[in-house]
C-alpha cells in the first residue's frame, strides 16, 4: 500500500519526499509496524519493574562482545546535541566536538517543515557542502574537520501524522530512520564514515531487537556495507536500567553502546511510581547524578557496557554559559567541570554538552583521564555490584520540596510548551538549555506533587497565571501573542493537572502542531 505524503513544505525539499524515499518509508512501517504496536502495548501491560529479568540471566552473565568501534568515531570524548535546523548544525559541526548528535527527538519540535528540512541539512552536511547566511550578513561553512555526525530518530511512541498508510500514521521513528538511511547512507559509505543513531526510550531487550531487524533489513535493500550501521541506546527510563546487557546483546552487531539519559530518566522514576508515597522527588535542582539512585544506575551502566566492548557515555550538561554574570557563570563552568571529572573517573568514554562554549570544558574532563587513548572501554568496574534495590532506591534522595521549585517547573514547563509549539524543540530558559526531557521533569513533578498533597491544584494554577503573568512582562505583547499562550496554558494544564497522568507531554501536544 502507498504511502500519502502531505505536500514538501516547499519545492525545493521535494526531492526529501520521493516516490522512491517515501516507497522505503513505507516498506519499513508495513514490515515493522504491527510488531512495533505489539511492543507499545506489551508496555502498558508489564507490571512496575522490581528486578533484573530471570529469563534473560544468561545474557547478562554471558562472556560475549561487541564488535570493536569503527575507526572514524573511535574517539568520542565530547558530544554536543541539538536540533537540525541548518545554522545550528554548521555551529555544532564546527564547536570542537568530536561529535555532533543531530536530534529528531526531544530537541525538535517536529513541524513538517523541521522534519523534512532537517534531511536536506543532514544530506549537505556529509557532502561538505552546507552553508547558510543569516540576516546579521553573517556567512556559516564548515570547517575542514568538523564533527562526526550523529541521528536521534524518534522514539517508538511517537507518530508522523503526515505520513499514512491507509489512513494511519507512519511511525515517526521510521519516517525520520527510514529517510535518513535512504538519503544519506549511500553518502556515508562512499566517504567510509559509519550511519551512527541514538535510541531513545527503550523500555524493553524486545525493542532494540526491532531495531536490530530494521538495520539488517536497511543494509539489504539499500545495499549498504556491513558494520556501517551502529547504533548507541539511550538509558533513559527505569525498565532499561534493568535491561542494560540484554539491550546491548538484542543490537547485535549493530550496537555502539549506552548514553545515561539523565533527565528522562528522573522523568521515568517519577511516571513509573507516581502514585508510590515513597518516590515523591524533591525539586528538581536536587537531584543530581551523585543522590544514591542516580549514581547507581550510572556506574552500573559503564560496568555493563565494558563488560562487553561497548562504549559508555555521560549525561547532558545543559548549561549554557552567561555573558552577562561572569561570576555565576564561572561556577556554573566549575559545576560541569566537577561533573564531567566524575564521570571520566568513573569510567564513561565521553559525555554530551549542549552549548559550544561547554565543549572544552568536556574535552578537558576527558583528557585528563584518557590522555592519548580514544576511549577507556578496557577499563573494567569489577568493583560495581548494583542491586534492584539500589536502582530503585528514590528514598535516599537529599533535598526538600519548596514553593522556589514550584515555580521553576512552571516557569520552564510553561516557556518550553510555548517554544515547542512555534517550532522550537530546544530553548535556552534561565541559562539551561531545556529540551523536551527537562520539560517532562517539570510537569511530571508538578503531577507527583499534587497527587501526593504537596500543593493543591488551585495554588499550581495560581502560581501559573503569577509565572505568565511575570513572563508575558519580560517578552512584551507581540512575542506573548506569538507564543500562543492560551493554548499553550491548555497543554500545560492537561499533562501537568489532570486526574489522569498524560505518558508523555509531546502526544496531546502534537495535535497542536503543523
């Protein structure tokens, strides 16, 4: 059956939208589809996850490897993300990092324009080719040795509404996946660079091995090299973090390791037990990845992903550094160093940052530990034996529950719905660089909190017209109407006040969007 593609967004991407890119798309989906619906609803049907699984002991126990990383991305020290808009791609290419993780996910507002444009600027930035001219006068290139790239589909859950089969939509993962393999693996593999990707929100082994059949099926009809495919899974919601080798293992000779998706996997531990007394967090600024069931999850990432040849990468700094207070932003710089020092001492071969002007701060993190070698995924964490009841342990958290953190999560919960309804999937909001991640801590934690008595409804709603109020102060009235803020205090209040709490923010907010 043939894929229905809304109209190119304009007719230069027209050639995004081929018959034949969008015959591949579609193949993907009739292919994978209904196995995909299955594991979606397998999740709804799992009970609260306690324990590493007994049917999968074996693996986790296994004296099995990886293949070895390919070598032109041996070396990941830094990685910077962001969305592909065609400015922010050349400055991250270009800002030092050895990577660049160019995001279809949750630093992406996904407008049809983003969607399909972000191909195009993929496709230019393997072929050198890319530029762009801003209105300042400005001229963007690359520069002779950018960053390796890398792409972050969406996640299982999320649909293109602009792509259907039979009058259902397209998996948004397959459509962003399917089209950058069609377009720009043919160009990868005739400079001999890998098709590298980020996973993102894997809760099940069973869903990295769709994965693995969907690269497998990809490099036969594309008539794609072996080992050019490889792939880094996102840690980022509890069920994974007891799943980590089997995941590994399910990506087979496609895997490249583990990322310890920081901020949505706080958002995993408050969905997954939010009716639970007992793992009501405190605010959000204190839960950093030394409270007990942070660092757990962490080192027992790196002891599973050296245990088997994978790499093992750091969390986000978010940070984006001020021009106009030096001195907090010398410690907010010390804080990221302290961070990134932890984890190259811990063992992770790299971290992510979000802002260029992290990016030595990282590398400097990094070199320190690694000195000339690449990555340090011999380095083996005997020492490490995390049990289910250290991964689960929220308890422990130090930190209070204060009116201060009230308003943080509805300032940012509030700003980021409005950025990502006008097509801004990362916004930078009181220094840090909030994503659709930090937006989920915020309205989850608000849902965790009134269902516990923290707060009552009233005063959230209270507290949200004070921050819109304060807000619409700050922008003025022409950006305050452009920010669409009735809807946007609609979205707001349906995924962080319902009686019933909304899986993720970005469902009921897609029905927003173009």
């Amino acid at each position: 059956m043939k894929v229905q593609a809304a109209a190119p967004p304009d007719e230069s991407l027209a050639t995004i939208l081929s018959d034949e890119a969008l015959a591949f798309v579609g193949e993907l989906q009739e292919r994978f589809g209904a196995r995909r619906a299955e594991l979606l609803q397998a999740r709804a049907e799992r009970g609260t996850p306690t324990g590493f699984l007994a049917e999968t002991e074996e693996i986790r126990r296994g004296d099995w490897q990886v293949p070895p990383p390919r070598p032109d991305y041996e070396n990941r020290r830094a990685e910077i993300t962001g969305p592909t808009d065609r400015k922010l791609v050349i400055n991250a290419l270009n800002s030092g990092a050895k990577g660049f993780m160019a995001d279809f996910e949750d630093a992406n507002s996904p407008t049809w324009r983003n969607q399909v444009e972000g191909h195009r600027n993929l496709m230019d930035a393997i072929d050198g080719t890319i530029t762009y001219d801003g209105a300042d006068g400005r001229h963007y290139e690359l520069v002779d040795a950018p960053a390796t790239l890398l792409v972050r589909p969406r996640g299982w859950h999320l649909p293109e509404k602009h792509l259907t089969i039979g009058g259902e939509p397209v998996a948004g993962a397959f459509m962003d996946f399917g089209l950058y393999a069609f377009h720009s693996g043919p160009l990868l593999a005739a400079r001999d660079k890998g098709l590298y990707l980020y996973l993102p929100k894997l809760e099940h082994w069973q869903e990295a091995a769709l994965w693995n059949d969907v690269f497998r099926f990809t490099r036969e009809a594309l008539g794609l090299p072996p080992g050019l495919i490889r792939a880094t899974v996102l840690i980022e919601t509890l069920p994974a973090a007891f799943q980590m080798a089997e995941i590994i293992h399910a990506l087979g000779e496609h895997s490249y390791g583990l990322n310890a998706g920081r901020w949505d996997y706080i958002f995993s531990m408050i969905k997954v037990f939010r009716d639970d007394p007992s793992f009501v967090l405190p605010d959000r600024n204190d839960v950093k990845m030394t409270v007990p069931f942070m660092r757990a999850y962490s080192e027992l990432l790196v002891k599973t992903c050296h245990e088997h040849g994978a790499f093992a990468m750091g969390g986000m700094a978010a940070l984006i550094p001020s021009r106009k207070d030096e001195e907090a932003n010398q410690r907010a710089l010390d804080a990221v160093k302290a961070d990134k020092e932890r984890e190259a001492k811990a063992g992770f071969d790299g971290t992510w940052v979000a802002h260029p002007d992290v990016v030595d701060v990282a590398l400097a993190a990094f070199e320190e530990v690694l000195g000339d070698r690449p990555n340090q995924i011999d380095k083996q964490r005997y020492d490490v034996n995390v049990s289910p009841e250290q991964l689960l342990d929220a308890a422990s958290t130090p930190g209070e529950i204060t009116e201060e953190g009230l308003r943080a999560d509805v300032n940012v919960g509030f700003q980021y719905i409005s950025f990502w309804l006008g097509g801004r999937g990362a916004a930078g909001i009181n220094n840090l660089m909030e994503d659709a991640a930090t937006a989920e801590i915020s309205r989850s934690q608000i849902w965790q909190w009134v269902r516990h008595g923290k707060f009552d409804r009233e005063h959230v709603r209270q507290v949200l017209q004070e921050e819109m109020d304060k807000i619409h102060a700050e922008v003025g009235d022409e950006t305050w109407e452009k920010g669409r803020p009735e809807e946007t205090r609609a979205i707001f209040e349906r995924v962080a006040l319902s009686d019933e709490f909304p899986e993720f923010l970005t469902l009921p907010a897609y029905e927003y969007i173009d």
